[in-house]
C-alpha cells in the first residue's frame, strides 16, 4: 500500500488511475516472474495490492521502484508540479495464511464503498472485485493470478464468481475485515500467536539498528525475508524467535 504525499488527491482523475494501473503492470516484468499480484484496488489517494513473493524481496523492490519512478514522473509533467508523489516508501505487510490473504483482499474490495465513492465493491471499475466476481478480464486483471483460497472454493469459475460475491458481502456485513490501522499501517496481519513472533523479531531488529551491531542494509534484507515468511532469518544474536 502507498499514499500520495501529504495525503492528496493526485489520483483522482479517471486517466491518472489507468495510467497508473498501465504503468504498474507494463514494468512487472521486472519482478521476473518472482512475485504474483493477486488483486489491486486504486483509489483516489492511494492504492493497495495483494501479492505473493516467490523469492527475495529485491524482486518486489525492484519491480515497485522502476514502476513508480517511470508513473510518477508522467504524473508530475501532467500536474505541472514538481517533487515526490508518494507520501513514503510502500507499506509492505506480510499476512499469515490464506484466511488473513482473503479478509486483506475484501478489505481492498471495501475501499471505494467506505470513502462514499460507489454502494457495492462490484460498481467500482479500479480493483480486482470484478475479475474475482464476474470473471471480468481486462488488461489489468489479465495479469492476476488467482490465490490458492479462490481456486478452492468451488469446481467452476462460475460458482467461484457467485461464492466470491457472497463471501465479500458476508466478510463486510459480519466485521470479519482487519481494520485500517492492521491494513495499512502495520507490520503484519494475522492470529495472535503470528502477530507476537512478528513484533518479537522487531524489537529485536530495531534493537541492533539502534547499537549498530549489524549493518542496516544487511538488518533490512533480514527482516524483509523474515515477514515474507522465506529462508529462516540469521538469528540477531540470541533475541530473535527462529
């Protein structure tokens, strides 16, 4: 997820959104087939993405970097404006299991309907909704690639669509969605027993940034590895779970 600076509106036009999703998808050859999008959802200040890192992170950096770069130069030139786009760098949060994937799918889902811009999920024309929903494919969503929860809720792409729709609806209606602070601003997103090994491994990685002991790029590629759930992470002496 990432934010316009100072939280304006520069993706309020309907041309800025498709251009965006445009530039986001042209340059995702340069995660080399090493990260899988699984839905997106642009809104009128920010934009969320669900994915799946099948390796290192550097993929995911490299692919958002060169992405960003290319969209918000062309941003500036047509707002005749200067300086950063992005409030910060993306927020990257890892999520548990395919139950955390699928309220953190709906919660993007949700966006447009809870900032007034439409009634249902499905009347928004910039997010995945329509592709898991309809089975809409359009030069967006063609580059999705379903996660394993949606294959297996049914046989047919059809009783998938309808079960989609359903369990969106029941999600939203039953608060069963994180909240803006687990799906924005936070670290991870899960049970209780993931969220405390995640917050562990933290505080003992910020511990070392703060005495130097490791150096930060090196502390980075750790901690990035450990919240994508690959390779075991080195152990930041003793105080980090394994």
């Amino acid at each position: 997820m990432w934010r316009c600076i100072n939280g304006e509106f520069m993706l309020r036009d309907d041309a800025v959104k498709r251009r965006y999703l445009e530039t986001r998808f042209r340059f995702l050859k340069r995660a080399r087939g090493k990260v899988l999008i699984h839905s997106f959802c642009v809104m009128d200040n920010h934009s969320h993405e669900g994915a799946s890192l099948l390796a290192e992170p550097k993929y995911m950096s490299d692919w958002t970097r060169s992405a960003h770069s290319s969209f918000c130069r062309w941003l500036n030139i047509r707002l005749h404006r200067r300086g950063p786009v992005a409030q910060d760098r993306p927020t990257t949060i890892a999520v548990q299991d395919q139950e955390a994937l699928k309220r953190v799918m709906f919660y993007g889902d949700w966006n447009p309907v809870r900032a007034g811009i439409c009634k249902h999920p499905g009347d928004y024309e910039y997010s995945s909704y329509r592709y898991y929903g309809y089975g809409e494919v359009n030069e967006w969503t063609a580059h999705l690639t379903p996660p394993q929860w949606y294959i297996d809720l049914a046989d047919t792409p059809e009783e998938r669509q309808a079960l989609y729709r359903r369990l969106c609806d029941e999600y939203y209606d039953e608060d069963k969605l994180p909240s803006r602070t687990e799906a924005e601003t936070g670290y991870a997103y899960g049970d209780k027993k993931f969220m405390d090994h995640r917050e562990k491994f933290l505080r003992a990685a910020m511990r070392r940034i703060v005495d130097k002991s490791i150096p930060r790029q090196t502390l980075d590629r750790w901690v990035m590895n450990h919240l994508a759930g690959h390779a075991p992470c080195p152990p930041v002496e003793g105080n980090a779970p394994a």
